[in-house]
C-alpha cells in the first residue's frame, strides 16, 4: 500500500534455464511488476559459471561478478536470487552470506531446503531476514503459498503429490508406448529430461526433497528429509503398468505425507491411483498437489512442474511478495517454534495391489490365499491369467490392509515353493 | 516476523453457515492459528439478524451487538468480517463505515465487489485499510491469492471456471439421472441448494460476479459486472446433454474472461468442453479455476466452491494474512491505477455445437450445409439420427469460427423451412 518506490534490487547468482526466465521477464514486463509490486524490480548484478555462453537475453546492463558470494555482500543488492543449485557448495555459501550481509533470499533449491531447511531458516530469522522458495517445489504450481498462507485456518491432514515431472513422463510414456523402462528411460536421457545425477529423478529423491518441505509446512515440524521412505521408479515393469491399468488404476511417482498418531509419515513411491481420478489422469511432466484441510477438504493444484516459464513464474511471486514488503517465517511459523517430527514407517493401512508368478502345481493359488488370509489380509479381487510356458500371473487387489501385513506375506510367499520369481507389491493410495 | 503479540480482535456480521464456521474454525484452533498468524486472533463481537437461533456453537464469550453497523466503530474490533451478503443495504453500510473507522475488511460478499467494488477499493485505500475477499470467489480455492500473488510475474492471457456448484451440481445430475431440468431444479431446490432468488446461480449472475472480480484482477482493470455476456443454464437441455456427450464433451456453466485487442471479453454461459479434459470431469458441487498464464502455463484449481468449512477457511486465510501485517491492495494494484476495460463482445473464434430437427423434406440436410457453408462454417463432424416422428435431430460440430458467424447461421437457418423449432448453438470451450 504504502509500499516504497524506491527499486526493489536483485543479484541474480545462476543464469541456467530459470535465471534466465527470471530475466526475460523481468525485462518484458518491467511496467507490470512495477504495477503490482508497488516499486520498479531491477537486476543489479548477475553471476554464472559460464560467461561467454550465448544465453539468448540481453545481459548488457547488469555487472558480472565472479563469484555469487560477491552478490551477498554487495551494498547495491537487497535481494539474492539463488538459481545455482546443489545442497552444499557455492549455493549454501552464498544463500548464508546474503542473510548474514542482511539481504533477502529467493531460492528454488530443494535439496538445500530439505537438508539444511532448518538451519537456514534459523539463521534468516535471527537475522531479520526471509527465505523464499516458491519454485522449489511443483515449478509454477503455488503450493507454498497454498499451504502457508491459504490453508492457515486448517489441521492439514494429508499432503500428496505427484512433484517429479521426469518420473511422470517415464511412467505415462512407458504405458501410452508400452514400452520397458529401460528404453524410456533412455528416450528420457537423448531429451535431457535427466538430471545430472539420474538417481535424483528416478529414484525418487528430488521427490522426496519437495515432500519433505511440504511436510514441515503442513504440520508445522522441522523439514525431515531423513524420514522420507524413499523408493523410486526403477523396479516399477511395464507388465505392472499393463496390469495395473487392466484393473483401472496407474501407476504414479507418489509422495504422502499425513501425521499420526504414532508420528510423521513420509514416503515416496510408486503407487497405485484410480485411473480417473485426478492424479490418475496425469500426463506427461504435469504436476499435482493434493491437500486435505479439516476445514477446506480436499484442494487439488496442477500445472507445469517445470521449466523455464513456470519456475520463472514462481521466483517472480517471490520478488514481488518481497518488494512488497511482506515478511513470513520461512516455513510459515517462527523456525524456533517448530517440533522435531517423530518420523514413523508407513503404517496407515491401504489397499494392496500384489502380482505373482504361480508354478504350474496342483493347489497353487489355494496355497497363496492361505498365506493372506493367515496374514489377517483379504482378497478384494483376482485375476488370474492363462498359463504362459506353464506359469501363471496371478494379480491381486486386496481389502485394506496394513503394511506390516503385506510386509509378512511378502516374505511367506516365496517360501510356499508355488510361486517363482519375486512377488511384487504396490500400494494403492486412496485419492 | 516481527508481529505483535497482541491479539487481532475480530467482530463478526453475519452468523450463517460461513459466519457459525469462521467461529468454530477459531474455537478450535486457536493455537494453531496464533502459532501461523504470530499472535492470537480474537472475537470480540458478533452480530445477527436472529439472536434466538440455535446455532451450534457456544457463542457466549463474545458481545452480542444489534446492528452490524455497530461493529464498525468499535474500539475493540480490528476487522470486521462480513458475512451478512447483498449488494446494498446493511452489508455495504457495514464495509465502508469499517473502512471509514480505520477498520479492516475481510468479506465472502462477490455481489458487493462485483458491483461496488472500484467505490470500495478507492475508499479503504484512501482510508490505508485493506479489504479481503479470497472467499468471494470459489469457496475453498485460493483463487484470490494466486492470481494477485502467485503469478504476479505473469501476462494473465485467460481465466476460466466453474465457479457455481448449484448449476454445476444440476447439469451433472441431469447428465447423470437421466432426468430433465424443471425436475433436477426441483431437486436442487428442495435441499436447500438454491440462492432465495434462484435467479443468481441458474442464472448465471453469482458464477458472472466471481468471474468479474477475478477479471479485474487478471488484467489490471475495474471490476466491470456489466460487462459480463451472462446466460444461464435454464434453457439447457436434457437432449442436449445426452448429444453432447455422444459427441465426447459435457455441457459446463462456464466463465471466460480474456483481453483481446478489442477489449475485455467476459462471458458466463453453458459451453461444452471435452469429457475428459479437467473441467470436463468435475461432478456435482466442486469448483475449478483455469488460469493461463504466458510464463507460467495453465494453472488449474479445484476444490469445493461452498459450504461451511471451505467458505470459512477462506475467510480465515485473509484474517491471518492480516494478523501478520500482510497489506495488499484490494484487486492486486492499487485502485486508482486501474484502467477502465473496454468491454468486447465475444469474438475470439471456436468450435460450435449445433442442434437442429430437421423437416422430413428431400434436400433438407443439403440446404443447411449450404447455409453453413455461405456463412463461413465449415463442418468437422456430423451426426444425422433416425427419423423420429418424421423429423430428424442433426449435431453439427463446427470448426473453429466467430460468434458473429453463428449467430447469422442462427438467424437464417429457421428461414430455410427445412428446420423445424429452434436451433440450438453452444460454444465449446478449449480447455
């Protein structure tokens, strides 16, 4: 309102896909951030590793510097945008010498969030300071705000989503080609859909970042990446995707959090979703938050998850909130003031979705029935398939059961000598 | 950050089903709203038409007051919440005797926005007073904050939504029952689904003030009902819904707005859209918002779009972005700097679904392409069915062309003598 019309002054340390979305618009549409943040938004300085790289902006007006930590501690920045990366290293460096030298941060790093989210967020605080990080986490989707500031009258009870777009494509392209993972995934490298470090998309751990930020939000606990059940998409075949979609469900890269009374569950794995359900009915790198709110019910958020628009988008929401002069605690309440989380295994029930392999033997499948049902788990539905080279599959959706349960009869089944290979379980989240 | 540990003492106007659960959201969580807001939020008074009415919350910790006008100079209300409702009368009396007492507003009030809200931005501005309406449009779906705050950095090129759960309610139980409109309209009415004057929802003019306001805020100008193209769901048809769905769409009372180089188009009105896009799919009460975005991409939204619990976590949102100093302008820019819209009639281009019966007459089919094909439409799809009591219905699926387009074809094609009744014309939406 009163906002000050004096500059709102960015460093900008990582000129990659999204800084330079950042600068793109704040050059197209300098009048309309002006407008709506109440003060012009300009770049003072930029850095990136690369200088000569041709970065299709006109980057003629700002000073290079050499090293981001020279952005920090620059007399004519307010405002460090952090666009480098990496949980350690150059970006933990400069994020914590910008708050130290009294600047602002906006960030679209995860992993540093989710590893040393609480520490940052103490420092920041003591310093009088804000971190931002809409971009972190589902790219242009705002699920930060959403859940910091929207939802702020809610007990959230649940948080879930489907937050690596890599993983969704291999998944929905594996299923619409029918094609194994390993040539997807391949595909999914030649169109550098990858990261570096392929393990950080496809085994579920830049995921599981973004989960765990949105955990500490949602219940107000420290961020806990360390309780985070990890496990990715690598194991998930195409015969289960197949399967799956025989029985009207897909497969999805799906993280959940929800508090219990036992503690913080987290986890983050391939799940089974009804196909027409909104989280079923993803395609390709879209994202999709899902939140529950005692009083709201049920809010669901899609869009981009990525890319240089929609992470763009977001570090702006962030400027502007900054140039407008609003100041939040990083994770919606004071860092101090936030509960160490008792982590807890998964131990919600749900029902299961199995597949096994039968051997060709007399009272096979009565076998495997026994062993469910001594296990407390009943069979909601069965199919079994014709026998290919004298072995059957066999799928199964269970009733709600718990995962203990599941865990027992897991091991059990291989030791009834009916069923060869590995049986395989996937969850199948309610939604 | 840095918020007073004072309470944020609220005087509430209005004890409906939004008002009764804004106090229980506040009875309930009163920790967890102090521990988000940074300080405690307080009701000091309350007021309704009704003093005796059992209304399901223990209301005897707060001062009763007669007037609602009585809250707005009380020295200790902070903000006065309005959940009374109308365009006029106590509730405008209300907002702007707050303002004038150096009070805040937070509203669910979209007929008193959509209407006055220029008048009432200008005074709380003048006033240094915010007004708040994040649930004005679409109940739980923090629609408000995300076109003012989260794509600030974005062009908005188009909103769109169902934001009426009445109307959205009746046409997928038509679709779904089978059953005509007078009898779902009966239906809606009998539980208590319907406004007094059923007029504002199967009329279009609640979704049309929601779609104003969000206009406003999309594209910098005044909040212009008057420029909306408003038509209603009555006269949309049982037939028409089942040969829509034929075709793979479902029929939605469908809000638009976007700015064109003729000016501001904003049209609320029953359009088809695919079955299986994300508007397609949503059933009964739910609400969804699309917003396009040019860095961001589409953003979709979905949640309940009334009720107790979602409306008044809606409310609670705005009251604890003010409990934490957050001061925005009212519609995302301050008043004075929006530009007066010029309003368009539609004119951007798209498909067309057609109804026409044609007479039993040979040549009939021949003479209506004709008429099609002289106005500039051409056909994508065709269906002709069985002649039924001599005359045969025809769906006619244009491709893309103007309004003014069809609008002609409508005006000629009963002049041809080979129809018989009216012709219907939907427009269908992309989504």
């Amino acid at each position: 309102m009163s906002a000050p019309s004096t500059p709102l002054r960015l460093g900008i340390a990582g000129l990659g896909t999204v800084g330079i979305g950042v600068v793109k618009i704040i050059q197209a549409h300098a009048d309309l951030l002006a407008a709506r943040a109440g003060r012009p938004v300009q770049i003072t300085a930029i850095c990136a590793r690369d200088r000569q790289r041709n970065r299709d902006a006109d980057l003629s007006g700002y000073d290079w510097v050499d090293r981001a930590t020279d952005l920090a501690t620059r007399e004519d920045v307010d405002v460090v945008v952090e666009l480098i990366g990496g949980d350690e290293g150059i970006a933990k460096d400069t994020m914590e010498l910008a708050l130290d030298n009294g600047k602002d941060v906006v960030t679209a790093n995860k992993a540093l969030l989710a590893i040393h989210g609480q520490a940052l967020a103490e420092r920041a605080e003591a310093a009088g300071r804000v971190i931002r990080f809409e971009a972190a986490v589902a790219g242009g989707i705002p699920v930060i705000k959403t859940m910091t500031e929207s939802l702020a009258g809610n007990r959230i009870r649940r948080v879930m989503g489907v937050m690596n777009g890599t993983c969704n494509y291999i998944l929905t392209r594996m299923q619409s080609a029918g094609l194994p993972y390993e040539t997807v995934f391949e595909e999914a490298r030649q169109l550098g859909y990858l990261e570096a470090d392929p393990t950080l998309d496809v085994g579920g751990i830049d995921a599981s970042h973004k989960l765990a930020i949105l955990s500490s939000i949602a219940f107000g606990t420290r961020v806990a990446f360390d309780g985070v059940e990890i496990e990715g998409i690598e194991r998930v075949s195409i015969d289960d995707i197949n399967r799956a979609a025989d029985m009207g469900y897909r497969i999805k890269l799906l993280g959940v959090a929800q508090m219990t009374a036992r503690g913080l569950e987290q986890r983050m794995s391939p799940c089974l979703v009804p196909a027409d359900s909104p989280l079923g009915q993803l395609e390709g790198g879209t994202n999709m938050v899902v939140i529950e709110g005692d009083a709201v019910g049920q809010i669901v958020l899609r869009g981009a998850g990525a890319g240089e628009g929609p992470t763009a988008s977001a570090v702006l929401s962030d400027i502007i909130e900054i140039a407008r002069g609003v100041r939040m605690p990083v994770f919606g309440q004071p860092a101090a003031g936030l509960a160490s989380p008792q982590p807890a295994r998964t131990a919600v029930p749900a029902a299961y979705y199995l597949r096994l392999t039968l051997a060709d033997k007399p009272g096979a499948l009565a076998k495997v029935a026994t062993v469910l049902g001594d296990g407390g788990i009943s069979i909601d539905r069965m199919r079994q398939y014709g026998h290919e080279s004298g072995e059957a599959p066999v799928l199964i959706v269970t009733h709600k059961t718990t995962p203990e349960a599941i865990e027992h009869a897991m091991e059990v089944l291989p030791r009834t000598g009916v069923i060869t290979g590995e049986p395989v379980e996937l969850r199948i989240e309610e939604v």
